[in-house]
C-alpha cells in the first residue's frame, strides 16, 4: 500500500537553480494538490488538479508550476528557487470526480532548503 | 485573512488531561469539518471529521462543530504520550476536496 510517494525527502539548493518534486498516488485518486508548510502558517495550497491535463493556482503559486499528464503523476518545478521557497512541501490526493469527500491523502513530505 | 484561524500553540499537558483545541471560520456555508493529526516529520493524517453542527466520538476522540459560532474542536480524553503532535483543523470549501487549514496546534502530553 504506498499510497502518495513523495521524492526526494530532503532537498538543498542553491539561490536561481530550478529542481523538480516528484508526487505520485496509487490510488486512482482525480484531485491532487501542492502544499507547503511553513511555521505558525499552517498547509497553504500551492496549485491542485481536478484530474489529468487539468490544473489550477491556489494561494500561494508564484515560483511553482504543475503539469498532470496522468492520473498517478503530479510534480512540482520550482523555476529559479529562492530562500523564501525553503519550506517543508505535502502532495495530498482525495477521491474528487466531483463527489464530496472528507479524507485527503498526503505524502511523508519533502523538505526543502534554498541557501 | 484566513478562512481558518488556529491558535498555534503550544499547548503542553500532563498524562490523563483533557486536552482542548479549537478553531474559528469565516463563512457559514461550510458543512464538512475535518481534524487532522501530524506527527513530527510526517505527513497530516486524518483524525475525524464532522459534518454540519454536532458532536461525533471516537474512542477518547471527541470532535463538535458549532455553526451558529463558527467554532470547531477537538477534545482528547485520558490524553497519553503518543497523542503528543500537531492537530490541524481543515475545512472542505468546495465538492472536489479543497481544503483550507489551520495553523496546526502543537500538543505536548507530558508523562
């Protein structure tokens, strides 16, 4: 039972340079989505996915960009990283497909430091 | 401002205490509630959830929603060390499984 995998688990990187996250579900699930948690700020939504080839912002999306070419797959590019992006990141997935659901699924984290 | 508002924390208590969190929100058209439980260096896992106004139990679990307030909790009974973690409230803001969190409070159960 994997679940939502995560990759990598601990990322440093330079200011400027750009790097991927990795997101993927086994579970059929058609919502996934980004978030980052920073102290006392809580999870914020970064971008989501209603199901393959569909994508949206959240609260937070500026630095980050998605694509969901299928329905396990979810990653996250970080253009040019800044020391404002180091933060700990979640993908989470949930059923969706346009019923209600209360449960969403999320990965064991990746975190990630910009210097 | 958030549509959630979670004290932070942290809240540290004795083995066997009620512990007591909650959280406010925004808008009244809200109807699912959601408490997720995470422990250091993991992801969130769900706890319970709540639909509309009410109380649900679950073992020493007790979540209630108060919607006339917009007030959410969490009570834990015969609080153990293993309780010890951050308790995010969540809240379904659209069918398709948007949530917005709180903060997270950080619980500290002390033996």
């Amino acid at each position: 039972n994997a679940g939502v995998t995560q990759t990598p688990k601990f990322q440093v990187l330079k200011t400027g340079q750009s790097m991927t996250l990795q997101c993927a579900q086994d579970m059929n699930h058609e919502y996934m989505s980004w978030y980052r948690q920073d102290p006392g700020m809580g999870l914020r939504l970064i971008h989501y996915s209603v199901g393959a080839g569909i994508t949206d912002q959240g609260e937070v999306p500026n630095g980050y960009n998605v694509s969901r070419s299928t329905t396990e797959d979810f990653p996250l590019r970080l253009l040019s990283a800044a020391p404002s992006q180091t933060s700990v990141y979640f993908c989470a997935s949930s059923y969706g497909g346009g019923s209600l659901n209360t449960e969403a699924f999320f990965g064991q984290g990746t975190r990630l430091t910009v210097v | 401002q958030k549509e959630v508002e979670q004290d932070p924390g942290p809240l540290s208590v004795p083995e066997g205490a009620i512990v007591s969190l909650n959280c406010t929100y925004s808008n009244s058209a809200f109807q699912y509630f959601m408490w997720y439980r995470q422990y250091s260096r993991k992801g969130p896992e769900l706890l319970m959830y709540t639909y509309s106004s009410g109380n649900k139990e679950d073992g020493r679990f007790t979540a209630q929603v108060d919607k006339s307030s917009k007030y959410i909790s969490l009570f834990i009974r015969d609080s153990q060390p293993s309780d010890s973690a951050t308790y995010l409230c969540a809240i379904l803001t659209d069918s398709w499984g948007k949530f917005q969190f709180g903060a997270g409070t950080q619980v500290v159960v002390t033996p």
